[in-house]
C-alpha cells in the first residue's frame, strides 16, 4: 500500500508529462527534486516537490530567532 505522500513513477509521470525514466530523472535534477531510484522508476515525496517550488523551508535550514535584550 502506497503512503499518501509518496509519488510513484506513475505520479510523476503524471505531473511532469514525461514517460521515460531518464527524462523524469532530468526534470527533477533541473527543478530540485530529490528522489530515489526504486525498482519501478523514480519515487519522492510531496513535500520535495513542495520544497523545490519553495513552499516550506528546507528542514536543515536555520530559523532566525529574535533575541531581546
């Protein structure tokens, strides 16, 4: 059973309008996607997809914190 927030290859081969592995691959290294190669294709999640379009900070990214003195 897939978890909600995982995309298959079949996912994004739906998003991306592409079919071929390669060509996948190639869209998510040119929009900074990260994925895993599995043995159907490509997989990554929601939220790398949301990442790279700049929806959510990167959770290694530090938070300015306010500091009062």
């Amino acid at each position: 059973m897939k978890h909600p927030a995982t995309l298959t290859q079949e996912d994004l081969e739906d998003l991306t309008g592409l079919k071929q592995v390669a060509a996948i691959e190639a869209w998510c290294q040119r929009n900074g996607v990260r994925y895993l190669r599995v043995k159907k294709g490509l997989c990554t999640t929601v939220s790398a997809v949301e990442a790279a379009m700049g929806l959510h900070p990167e959770a290694d990214t530090p938070q300015r914190q306010r500091l009062d003195f």
